[in-house]
C-alpha cells in the first residue's frame, strides 16, 4: 500500500554539499564553503560559509579552529581561538572551548562548554524593518 521508492529519488542537497576535514589533518589559510563543513581536524585561518547560503559548521571533540567563524548554523564541541559570528543557530556542546567574542541570535548551550569573551545577542530584524528594507530595495516607479 505504501511504497518507498527512495532508492530511485536523487540525494538531497545537504548530502552533496558535505565538506571533511578529517582529523590529524592541518589546514593552513582560509576556509569557504556551501552545505555543509565537518571538522575533525585544524584550520588555522578564518572560516566562511558563502553569502546567502544556509551553511552550517561542526567543530567535533578534535577539531580546533585558529582565526574568525562566521556562518549562519554552528555547532562546536571542540576549540576555537577568534571571533565567532553566527548569523542564526549556535549550538556550543560539552566540549567547547571558546577563546573570543561569540556573536548569535538563537544560543543552545551545553553543561560543560567555555566561553572566554563577550557574548553577544543579535535580535532577529522585527517586521518593520523587513519591511523598510523591501521600501528600500524596490526599484523606484516612473511616471509614464
């Protein structure tokens, strides 16, 4: 009565866009991604998930970051050494170590995770000004 022809349906975006850098391994200058990064290993430069994407970030218990996050989902049970500016989600499990500022709008934090910098909430933009910024945005009407 109910079939399941997933075997036939092409993989969701998600699981194409899936980035690893896999332990022992040093990445040495900056990181840019889309979908989906995985970190077991070190990154020492900053960390970019591209503009207008939906990228998230995850830091295991042995990845380490030396240098600035910013991206829109992260979630981090290993260290990071800089500033972090997650647009959206950030979900600090209880391995997490955090030397710098962390910039967030929604925040799940763990029993056990550190933080070591300023916390900062970032509001999510009310009406109004989603609003405003459409007034601002649309092409202005000439007269015939």
């Amino acid at each position: 009565m109910f079939s399941n022809n997933r075997k036939n349906q092409a993989p969701s975006v998600g699981a194409i866009a899936t980035s690893l850098i896999a332990r022992g391994m040093t990445l040495r200058g900056d990181v840019q991604f889309s979908g989906t990064l995985h970190l077991d290993g070190t990154v020492e430069g900053s960390i970019h998930a591209d503009a207008g994407g939906d990228g998230v970030l995850t830091i295991s218990e042995t990845g380490r970051v030396i240098g600035r996050i910013e991206v829109p989902h992260a979630v981090i049970n290993g260290g990071v050494t800089g500033d972090i500016d997650v647009a959206e989600r950030l979900e600090l499990a209880p391995l997490a170590r955090i030397d710098g500022d962390v910039q967030y709008q929604v925040l799940e934090m763990a029993a056990g995770a550190q933080v070591n910098g300023k916390m900062i909430h970032r509001a999510p933009p009310t009406i109004r000004q989603l609003a405003q910024a459409a007034i601002e945005s649309a092409p202005a009407l000439t007269e015939a």
